[in-house]
C-alpha cells in the first residue's frame, strides 16, 4: 500500500512522508530514555535506534510493517516500540517507553514532524522574500494596469503589487517561524494526569528534543495543533493568492509575466507548443487544499473529548501532516518562481494604455513599497 | 428576508448582527470624515449620523433596504453612503467617503464587528474561567474515572478533568484577547497603491476607532481576517470539547454532571419528564459549525487575487461574522453552565468503584490542576 | 437580532428565510392535524392558521420572537405550537402536534422549505438552459482561443464553451428536480419507535404535503438532508464554473464577454468608470460558499448519534437552508446573465489570431454541441 | 517519499493507493489503443503492458518514479506514456495515447480506481447489512433505553435500532452501487472538443473498460468526480454514525455492546486492562474525514474554468482516492463488526429500568423494524 505522492505531485525526499514520521517516533522515544533512565541505559538505546535509523532500507520496510499493522491498535507506537526494544538487554528495553501512553509519544513526534517542516518551509520563504523584494524594488514605479472584480482600474505599480505579495508572504512566514518554536512536547501519561511522570522529566524531555514544556498536558486541548495548522495553511493561502496573480498575469491576452523556464517543466502531452506554468498551478493546488485541511483539525479539537477522543485524535495525524507537506512543497515552488519570474515591462505598458483610465497616477504606489521592504528588513 | 437567527438559536440583542453591522459602517464613515476633513464638517457629520443611529426603528428599516440594494453593487456601502449624504449640505457631504474605496469601509467595519464580538465573548469566558477554577480547585482530589477511546482507565480526579477544561477555555480566551486588539483598518483606497489618501490619515482614523494601522493595505492579502477567524474558532471548538464532557457525565448511565435548571429551559415536547442540557447541546453546535466557517475564510484568502477579487471576498463576510456570532452566542452558554453546573460526587464514587481498575491512584492530577491555575491566576 | 441578508447579496422576498420556514412549519403542523384528527377539529386549525400566515406582520412579529425564544429549548417548535393553539378550543388545540416530537415537524418543514426552494432554482434554471442552448447553437461553430491550465491551447468553438455551460447546469437542473421529488416526511415520533403514529397517518400527511413517505424514521439517517444539500451544491458548484468562465472572458484584455447591463447594477463608489460583472461575481460567491455548507450537511450526519443526537442536528438547518439560499440566488443571477450576456465575436477572433496556434481546428466543437442540445431537448 | 498509511490505520492491498491508480492508467492507455488502433498493435501494446503490470516489483519502481517525476508537469501521464512506449516497435509506440490529452487518462483512471474502490466497498457492506439483518430480527422485540439530545427518553427496541443502522447503510450501498455503474470515461482531447477523436470511439473505450459513455466531455464539469464521492461520503457518513451507538454502548457505565475481540486488537501501551473499540473508532474516524475530502471535491468543481482549470483538477485526485480509501477501510471495519457485534442482554435491561420512564412501551418498533427488512430483502 505505498503511496509515493503520485497525486499530490511536488513531494520531494525529507518532506514529511511516513519515513519522517517513523524518525520522530523513534526520537521521542529516544529522548524519553535519556530524560528518565541513567546513564548507561540512555546510552545503549541511544546507539541501538541510532543503527536501526542509519539502515534506510530497514526503515522503509519497518515504516510498511508498522503501517499495516497500525488497524490492530489504531496507531503506530506498538510496532515502535517492539522494533527499538527488540534485540535489547531487558532492562534497557523495559526503559522504553517507561510510562508513557501512545498519546505521549504520537503527539511529539508530530510536533517534531510539524517543526522540521515549518523549518524547511521558512527556509524557502526566506528565498522568496529575498527575492520578491528586490523585485519590488526594481520596479517601484513602473505602472501596470489594476484589476478590481475582475476589472480595469486605477493603475497601480509592479513594484507594488509584488511587494503586496511579499507583504503577504513575510507575515505568513513571521507567524510560522514563531509557531514552529512553540511546539510543545506531549507528556500526560494514560489519562492526562500524568501518572507516574513529573513535570521535572517533561522538562528534560522537552529540552532534549528542542520543544516547549506545556502547561499542562494537551491529550483533549488541541490548540497546539490547531495554531500550528492554522500558520502552516496561511502560508499556503497566501502563496495560492500570489500564483493567482501570476496566473493571471501569465494568461495569453495579457502577457505580463512568466515563469522560469527548465527542462520538460510544464509540457503537454496533446500540445507540444506549450509551456504550463506548473509551479503557480501547483502552488494554487495546495492553497485551494489548505482550508479543508485546516477544518478538519479544528474539528478534532471540537471534538476531544473524555481523556482522549474516541476517533477525534485519529482524523488529526493525516491533516495536519497534510498541511506541513503542502506548505513545504508550495514554499519550495515558490522559491523558484520568485527567483525567475519574468516581467514584460512592455506588455504591461501596452495592457495600461488600452485599458487603463486616462491620466490616472499611480498613487502612493511607492509609499506602500516602502512601507512593506521597511517592514521585511526589520524582520530578516 | 428576515432571519431573526430562529435557526441559530442562541443569538441575543448586540450580537453581530446586520444592524450592527450597519452601525460599525456608519462608525467607520463617520471617522474617516474625522480623520481627514476639517472640524466643523466633522461635527456636521457626526452630529447627522448619531442622529440617524439613535433611531433603532430608521436604522432597523435602513438596514433592510441596503440588504436588499445590495446585489446591485455587491456590498452595502454605496446605501450607507447615500443614507449619511441625504439631508447634509454639499460640503459635508462631499468629505463622506472621500478617496475610500467601498473594501475599506466594509473590512473596516468588519473589523470593529470582530472587535466587540471579541469583547464580548472575552467578558463571558472570563466568567467562565472564574466559575472553572474555583469548580477545579473544589475538586483537586476528588477521584473519577477517566475514558480513552471511550473505554474505562485509569482514574483522574474531577479537578483535572475541570482544569483542563479552563486550560483550553484559557488559552483560547487570551489568543482572542490579543488577536482582538490587533486588528487593523482598512485603508487602500481604490486599488491597495493609496490614492488620494495617506498613512498619516491612515493612523488618525486608526486611532479614533481604536484599531491599528497596518503595514499596508491588506485587500488582497487576508491575515487580518484568518487569524481573528483562528481565533474565534479555538474559542468554539474548545467550548463545544468541554460540552462533550459534560453531555456524557449527564448521560443517564453516568450521571455524574447536570446543567443548572431553569424555567422551561430543555423542555421537550414529546416527553415532559425530560430536561434536555440544552446550553451543552448549543455550546457543540457552535463548536461544530466553527471548523466550516473558518475553512471558508482561508479559502477566501487563497483566491484573493487581483486588486480585488472576483467573489472571494464576498464570502468573507457572513463567515467571520458567523464565527464572531457562535462564539458570542457559544461563550455566553458556557457562562451559565459554569457557573451553575452541578457535580454529584458519589455518582463518580460509584462509577469509578464499578468500572475502575483496582488499586489505581489519581496519578499527578493534583499538580496538573495546580500548574493550570498558578497559569490562569497570572492571565487574569 | 435581524439578519435582512446585508452580508450574503442578492437575498430577494421569498427565498428561503425565517419565515418561509416559519410557514412551512406552520403549514406542516396543521397537515398533520389534518392526517389525524377528525374533519371539524382539522377544519377549525386549518383556518386558524391561514388567519396566522395571512397577517404579514403578525408572521414576522411571531418569528421574531419564536427564533429569540428557541434558546430555551434549542429549536422553534414549542414557539409555533404555542401560537398555533392560543386561541382555539381544547380539543382542537390538543390535536396540534399530537403524538409528534419536534424532530417531526422540524425536518418536514425544512423539507418542504428546500423543495419550494428548489422549485425556485428550477425554474430559474429553466430559463438559464433554454437561453445557454440558443446561444450555444447560434455560435456553434465560431471559434475562439481555448485555454487549458490558463495558457493558450488549441481553439474550441464559443458554441462548445457555452454548450458545455449547459451541459453541467443542465444535469444538475435534472438531478435537483429528482431529488426535490423524493423529498420525505420525517415521522418518527419522540424516538423513531413510532410511540402513538403510524405508518397509514405517515402516508396520509405526506400526500397532503405533497412529500413522500419514508422507508422508516430518519431522525439519525440523514441521507435525505445530504442529497439534496448534494444537489443544491451542484447547482451552486456548476454556476459558479460558468461564471469563473465569463470573469476571465470579460476581464479587458480579453474582451469577448459582457454581462448585460441595467441601472447601477455593478457600480463602484471609488471608480466610477467601472461596471463590475456582478451576476457573474455573486454565482461565483455561491460557488465558494456551497462546498463548506455541503460539508457541514455530511458531518452532522457522521454525528448523528442516538436516537437523536445532542448538536449535529442542530447544524444542520442553517447549513441546507443556507445552501438552498445559494441555489435560489445563484440560479436567479444566472438567468438574468444568460438572457443577456454579450458575446464580442470580433475580440474573440482577434485573441485567436493573435495568440491561437496557427492552422489548428476547432475538432469536432460541433459534434459536442449536437449531442448536449439534443440530452437537453430530450430533457425539457 | 513513501507514504504506507501508517497515519490513516486500516488501509490494505488492494485498496486505492498510488500503484492501483498506476495500474488504472495503463489499463486506460491500453484500452484507448485497443478501442483506436488495428489489431496487431493492439495485441502488441496489451501484451507489452501485461507484462509490466504482472511485475509487482517494477510497478511499484514506476510509480515511485513517476511519483518524484510528477512535479515536472503537474501530473504522472507522461511517466506511464514513456513507461509503455519503451522496448515498443515505433508504430506501437505512436498508437499510445493518440488524441488524447493528460486530462482523459487520469480522469478516467480515476473513475476505474473509484469504481473498483466502490465494488470493494459494496462488497463489504452486503456483509455488513447481511449481519445487522440478523441481528435486528433476532432483537425485534427487545426494550432497550433510549437518548435523545443525550438524555434518557421513552425506550425503543434494540432491534429498531439496528434496523436503524441497517437502514442508513442499506441506503448508502445502493447509492453507492448505482453511482459507481454511471462512472463515465474522459474523453475530451486537447480542449474538451474532441480534436481527433470521436463519439464512437468513446463509446469502444468505454465498453472496453466497462464505464459509461458521457453525454459529453467533462473536463470542467465535474458531476462524475462530485456524486461518487458524494455516494463514498454517506457510506463513511452512515457507518460512523452506526460506530458512535457503538462506542457509546460499550462506554463502561453502559456496557450494553462490545466489539468482536481478535488477538491485541484494540490494546493499549499504557494499560494492558483495556481493550479499546478500535474497529468503531477507525469507523467514526472515516466518517469525520470524509466531510472535508467531499468538500474539497466540490470546491474543484466550483472552480473548473477555461477549457481545463489552473489548479482546481489538481486538487481533486487526492480527495477523491481519500474518499474511496476511507469508504474501503470502513465498510471493511465494520463488516468485522456487524458479524461479531456482542449485544448483553441483561445490561440493558437494568439500564431500561434503572433510567426508563415507568410503564412506557416500545412503540411501533417492530413496524419499522419490518418495513426495514422488507426494503432490504427486496435490495439484496
């Protein structure tokens, strides 16, 4: 039952697949051992996961086990848990997992998940950026021909329609990296009284794997989730508003933009004459996913209840490890396509005169980039 | 056309309905006059429209021509300006509106919308929080048995299970408390670049109605819209958690929990004998519409496209306004559940007894309603 | 607390409001005294009702009061049986809403709202169809420039384009009149059990509401709110394809479309050069609204729990009579911008020209228009 | 970039992943040269592909490959055309995908996976409805306590409602059944007009692959993509509303059900006492998913423009194969639950007494248990 991201193209390797989740587990459990049990125990967990995780290919066939087995109890922590203790002296493997609740375990790794994500997302935003303000600046003043409903306005600038994106973009990216350094580990035992672990071990825990402590545990308070979901789907809308844009500034009868360039990228099979802009399309494709995804956490929140939620929980892992894959995968077209967009000064000009209203200025055109380059400078 | 909120029940007099919307049009229009015309046409102005907005018949009436004129041009303002502009000399009537285009008014006001349907809903939470943590404190050690996926575990005590429920309820109640008093003004003018008006006017007109000014226009670029949507959504889908709860204690075959009564207040009409927790019932409604309504504002970010987009936009409004209005309508539920609601501890001695595993302790549920109440006491 | 539609444009007298539904719930409460008491009793409600719904005022005044009142017992019904026997003899008044619980009268009113509503749709429908097919004949064989992933593809006719219009809108026109004739009562008295009803009285006041009867009880198997919320979304969803396509159309540097015009109609306060295609802008709008109504409908009957459940249902009202609303409206902009859209056949032939491949063919467009022409005619 | 369902417990061989898509590709391809070329070449490309299909291990490197490959173009149609023209005699080669465009081999590869998935899922719910036949017969008469809004009402029979749960299902499996035999081929060439291709080779397609020949091309009109996920939705809809009696009847202060036990099903990590419902939760699970993915199918629909649209297509894939996966899963869950579903008698009993109201019947339960069964018998 593999999928390889066949209909969701743009999936690359290292973007958050089962192999990643299957790492962060491990990691968790790891970082368990070395905040609970002493030194020497800590130490041969430590070096058992380490070879289990250096094997890729036993990775990829334990990921498959554990997926196929994870119908029998509903989640993947028992095949974890027997592959690190398997092969270990019996003390170090009664160490694993000490206390713990598959809650505990589940929720951290994807904390780890959605941080790792969100790095390789700010990674590529940070590109982005960079380049949409040196666009901006390069064409601050250059006229082009607004569109309101769908109609000729006002002029306004290139610049500033670019730096409306970087706008955008930059607070998107501001708002993900503060999230992402909030995430916190997940540490409520069996029922969210903690039985058996103490605040002092969450903290250690916390510390060894680079997430907060909690206040208290979250089995059935998911704001964690939801916040991070929710900056994860802003930078997806934002990005799909920016494809829009040069979606629509790439349409034939306008002309205005396109995108770089690159071998096979964007050919038809019934129309060799064409060059499809794939990365926009791509982009729109994960800003027009986002919201449903979105939903579909805070409706787990809605519903989590009791000491864990009898269904609520489950419908979560998919969706928001959904959210951080489309955000990495349309940051990442969007790197390119900032770093080549074509601009037709031209075309632009051409499209202004025949549409635009006579003697109509630009406005504060160039105030507003101003404003917003001020703003991603003091941000950088 | 009228709805009076029948299938919605819950919605009371000052929540954010059309007529309140219409007064936040009138508040917006009447600022930027403020903000930008000299003092006495001001006065002239303002005088005229608090004449008009003292008058609940003329506004009610008012109200329901613009709805109606409103497919005309799409949007509500061309009938709030005409309405301002009818019976004021030509001057003062001429600085109405002057240089806005008709999304700065309409996001404006849906700013101040969200802005006192966050304080309201801010003010009954804080009645909430209150009523909880004194319930949780109450009960710190009062075992009872806990349920994962639905089943018997160990115990928890019912002070923890009430402090998490003030641990979401928290959260969600200071991300609205800052999301609220973040939320800029509109102010683009025709096409974002600023026509005719200025940041300078920009900042007076935020400061008068206690908004912020922003970066920069924001027509197309929707984070201010999102994240009070975020924010209202956590406040929902919390609460309706929280109602989960309750509506299984109160399950016949539990019996542990009972909403305060009131006069007629769950009656059914096919059977006299039953008390229906009608505010739980509500408090998940709202919590289970929120998820929708905020997938529909993020997917109107994606297509905010152009200068202005085609029909995104206009999905906006009746969204956010029903996430602003299910937390208004779901928080002040919870105010009287929580300040009423009745626990019978030796229904939970019972329960637990029966169903519980031997010889369990109640873990570290202590310390987790501390550590929950030490973070409520510092929010105050 | 009067929503007048301000929000969601193009809301019109009739559609399906408060009190549309407060008359379908009058309308089926007194059916039901028909279907069960005996004919003087009926006789006395009945004219005690149409006395009711003929006092416009009185309807609204009583509406408004019902919808503030349903917090009490979470839905309208009690407001309505109230007002229905005040003021009629005891036994006549016994008679009302004998044996029934609120979920009866409830879904049946809100089934005879979405199949008034879907007349409306229909019948606007109707003439979207019969005007989309004459234009799609009259130009079956004109060309125009394609697009396919928003790049110049090879030329299709106009007559293709707009039969392929018809072609959705048609199949959802015939999938909505199917379902708005398999339309139930819901007749499962306090807990689908039948206590005090049967199946011959069922039968009885479906054919005096011109609804069907039901297999059996449908009070948490909700399949008949889900289709038709399913074709109602259809309808919105295929609208909304159709006017994506005459936005791009009309946008000026394409040129080929116009929406026709009438006094006001798409005017803007800021640039009063413009006229903004607010037909097109309005379908559009329902389009992007419909999905997440749609899945409010699924996800209340995913919960759907018990024997009747404590929120879902609640959900549900606003949600199908929200979708319904859309249809309404969306349908009706549809008409009047099909009657009168204005194709530019010389801009569509220079874009061809100028951005078309060279010597392409427009393939077999006129096959495809014969064979939709000829389903719809079949159709009619 | 593996994914093995190990965030979505449940899913199987043979269920809709990327290498049964993969497999549905090449069956359309080859049907197209079989319905398009002469026979020769015909019997060459089949035996060609037969031989690439019967390697389990080369597939599963194709689509790997294709998968990465996808990003390109957007999507994997020219990874299987290059993958079947390969070692092909030039002639052969060239009668691969011929006319047609990406768009008519995913859309109807999409169709074959959902029409397969939907043979999965109906196979499985005849099994389902089969067992709760049986047990809603064998309980007819059997009182048992039920709840409406949460609360204990008048007693219904256990038999009614599992006829209840069969009459949702019952409905849902003949939806489903008619929709997946309406499934049509795509076949619109390069701009939906059918360049190069004709009505009467759609019609050889579609008998050759055992779909329907449409009306018309449907790249952008998209009720085929739209009902059968509808029919997919009420299917995880109806059996996660089935799995929430269930979980609330084996709540331990119930204890009137329990699910099939099978060998550390349903164990937990933390609590080696419990064993949790876990066919019930991976059912509520499906059914809190599937709302979204439904309305992700919708808003693709909403936004099908031009002759293909720029994004929207993309989004449907996933959704759509999501929707048939979790209605596999389900219906597979809950076939193991229908036929093992453990009833304890005596529990409810002293439910019914200890909560029921004195003296109450149980109604005309056994009336709609009949009229169930008989709609059912008739079905088969």
């Amino acid at each position: 039952v593999p999928d390889y991201g066949m209909l969701v193209p743009g999936i690359g390797d290292g973007d958050p697949d089962d192999v990643v989740v299957v790492k962060a587990l491990v990691r968790a459990e790891v970082a368990w051992v070395e905040a609970t049990a002493d030194e020497g125990i800590a130490e041969a967990v430590a070096t058992h996961a380490a070879r289990i995780l250096a094997d890729e290919l036993r990775v990829d066939t334990l990921t498959r086990a554990i997926a196929i087995d994870a119908v029998t109890t509903g989640n993947p922590v028992f095949g974890i848990i027997n592959a690190l203790r398997e092969g270990l002296p019996s003390e170090a493997a009664a160490a694993i997992h000490r206390d713990l609740t598959s809650q505990d375990i589940v929720d951290t790794a994807m904390m780890l998940t959605m941080r790792d994500a969100a790095d390789l997302t700010v990674a590529s935003l940070d590109r982005v950026c960079a380049s949409l303000a040196a666009l901006a600046l390069e064409h601050r003043d250059v006229p082009v021909l607004a569109h309101t409903l769908g109609q000729a306005a006002l002029p306004t600038t290139f610049g500033a329609r670019v730096a409306g994106w970087l706008h955008g973009i930059d607070e998107a990216r501001r708002a993900l990296a503060v999230a992402a350094h909030e995430l916190p580990v997940a540490m409520g035992g069996a029922v969210g009284a903690m039985h058996g672990v103490s605040y002092e071990q969450m903290r250690r825990w916390a510390e060894l794997l680079d997430l907060r402590p909690p206040i208290a545990p979250w089995h059935v308070h998911r704001h964690p989730v939801t916040r991070i979901a929710g900056a994860f789907s802003e930078v997806c809308t934002e990005l799909g508003a920016t494809a829009g844009d040069v979606l629509a500034g790439a349409r034939p009868e306008v002309g205005e933009l396109k995108e770089p360039s690159a071998e096979g990228r964007g050919a038809s099979t019934a129309m060799p004459f064409k060059a499809n802009p794939i990365l926009s399309i791509l982009m729109r494709r994960s800003a027009l996913v986002a919201p449903h995804l979105l939903a579909q956490t805070a409706a787990a929140a809605a519903l989590a209840v009791d000491e864990r939620p009898d269904g609520a929980w489950h419908t979560e892992w998919d969706a928001a490890r959904g959210l951080a894959r489309h955000a990495v995968i349309s940051s990442r077209c969007a790197a390119q396509l900032a770093e080549g967009l074509i601009f037709d000064r031209a075309a632009a000009a051409r499209n202004l005169a025949a549409h635009g209203p006579a003697d109509a200025t630009t406005g504060n055109a160039g105030e507003v980039v101003d404003a917003i380059i001020a703003r991603y400078e003091q941000g950088r």
